[in-house]
C-alpha cells in the first residue's frame, strides 16, 4: 500500500503544484451522455469514442484502484500585449503534453520505487499508467475528486491558492493508498462573471459548455479545411488559437502566482512585437519555430484561416 504523504512529499519535490488521490470507481453516465446528445462535442467525435473507457478506470488499467491527479501552473507574470487576445496563454511555451509526462513518469519512478525494478515496459503498464489529456479519461472529474480544486462555472478547474491557470495530469494505479484526498466545495459562489463574458454565449448553463460554439473549440478542433461558423467568426474578435476570456474575468485569478516552469514562458518568437504572419511561413519554418508547442495542434494550414478571418 502506498502512503498517501510520501506522495505528496515527492510531488512537491518535482515542483508539482498540487497534487491528490481518489478511488479509482466507475463515473454516472449520464451527464457525459446529455453533452454529446446535445451535439456540444461539435466535431470533436473523439469524446463518441471509448465511452467505457472515460467513465471507468478499470477499462482502461485492469485491477484499476487509485487515480493519482495532478494541477501544474503555467501563469506567467509578465504580460505579452502582442499574444493577449490572439494565443491562449497556455499555448505560448513548450508543449504541456511533454511536460507533464515527464513529471509523472519522474513521479513514478520515486512513488513505485522497488516494485518496477526489472520491470519491461509491459509489465510497468500493468501496475499504471500515465495520462496527459492523451486517452479517454475525464480529468476534470477526477481532479476534483481528489481535492485539486472545483469545477467553476466555465468548466475549468479553479483552485482557492493558483486560480485556474493550470494543466491536468493523471496516473492510474493497481495500487491502493493508505488515505485518500477529500473534495473541496464549490466557491464560484453567485458570480456570472465567465457566462456574462464569454462572446459567443457557449457557456450555456453554469458548468456547461457548447464546445461548438466555443472559439477555443472553432480555431483548434475544427479542420483547417472547414470554415468556422459564422456566427463565431463574427465574435472571436482577433483570437487565432484558442480564447482566455472566461479565466481572464474569473476573480479566482487574481490569485495566480508565476509558474516554476521555465518551458512555459513564450517561446523566443512569440516574444517578439508582433505575433508572426502564418500567410508568409513555410511548412518546414512552421515545423521548425513550431513543432513542440500547442500550435503544431492545428497547423500552419489552421493558423493561416484563423488568422485571416481577422485580417
């Protein structure tokens, strides 16, 4: 049995912000059902697909017992005028993805410790496994579950010490905890402050979100050979990856504090005065400036209509 205070300490060695535990168990259907029967997943088919495997741990690692969530910041102090309202903020460093596999997989190797020696691939994959929104699994769900933070209104994850400016990261586990994480309330309180802001209105309800109208969803997910839809067009004003808008109105944020992470500062040429011309980039200059960071997620072919829609 691993010891729930061992994890915490060797997390806070590897500069993991926040950190917890919960029973692995199989997650209520029907929410995740309504969404996609409302069409908010828009394009995205990907959430149609391995249902079992989002709503139950054990579908995904046999013998499934715990699911370890992790939250790691990426706010950045400095202000970049020339990417605000243009590139989300979590896109301008290194790609998270890599990042974060990196801290869990240094996680694993201190929290299994004896238990992998002499252990192949396979065999290791048998005890956990690593996740960074990479797989069919409802991290925000297990985020709360183990007392990282609540799910605000605009459906991110928010935290009372870092807001919500953070990355999720998950390991699920054979093995079980001597103590579990307990879930913390909902302080989003009677603030509307996300839904009034967002200005495409895809914040539908409180905590729930119409991904196809969302600009995040419309300059990321949507192919770059299908036009976004009027209507977004009309309200992305000049994003061309992603939006921030619903954190940057969340009072929670005015707690953020910088990351630790220098691979989430803004690579060298989004530091510059203006944000580049996609039109004039080549594949392989795109490939080269852009290749390890979110916005290789939808091109150079992606950037280049998104960004002429608001030339």
């Amino acid at each position: 049995m691993l010891k729930f205070d061992n994890l915490q300490k060797l997390s806070s060695q590897l500069g993991i912000d926040k950190i917890g535990v919960s029973n692995a168990s199989s997650i209520e259907a029907d929410p995740l059902n309504e969404w996609l029967n409302r069409g908010y997943a828009g394009q995205m088919s990907y959430m149609e697909r391995n249902k079992d495997k989002r709503l139950d741990p054990d579908a995904l690692l046999p013998g499934a017992k715990s699911v370890i969530s992790i939250f790691v910041n990426y706010h950045q102090d400095e202000r970049y005028p020339a990417l605000d309202g243009v590139i989300s903020k979590y896109a301008r460093g290194k790609d998270y993805h890599i990042i974060l596999k990196d801290l869990l997989h240094e996680l694993t190797k201190a929290l299994f410790g004896d238990l992998l020696k002499g252990l192949g691939r396979k065999e290791r994959a048998k005890i956990y496994r690593v996740f960074v929104d990479s797989a069919p699994v409802m991290e925000k769900y297990w985020a709360v579950k183990a007392g990282i933070g609540w799910q605000g209104k605009h459906s991110n994850i928010i935290t009372r010490e870092l807001g919500s400016w953070g990355f999720l990261g998950e390991i699920i586990t054979t093995e079980a905890f001597d103590q579990y994480s307990v879930s913390i309330p909902d302080f989003c309180g009677e603030c509307t402050a996300c839904i009034d802001a967002c200005p495409t209105s895809a914040i539908v309800e409180p905590y729930v979100v119409d991904g196809s109208k969302c600009i995040a969803y419309a300059t990321i997910e949507i192919p770059p050979s299908d036009p976004i839809p009027d209507q977004i067009q009309l309200n992305m004003d000049q994003w061309i990856f992603g939006c921030d808008i619903c954190q940057d109105v969340c009072p929670w944020n005015r707690f953020s504090k910088q990351s630790a992470i220098q691979a989430f500062v803004p690579i060298a040429v989004l530091r510059a005065e203006s944000v580049p011309v996609f039109q004039d980039m080549s594949e392989s200059e795109f490939a080269t400036l852009f290749k390890s960071t979110p916005l290789d997620r939808p091109g150079l072919n992606g950037l280049r209509r998104n960004q002429k829609i608001r030339a």
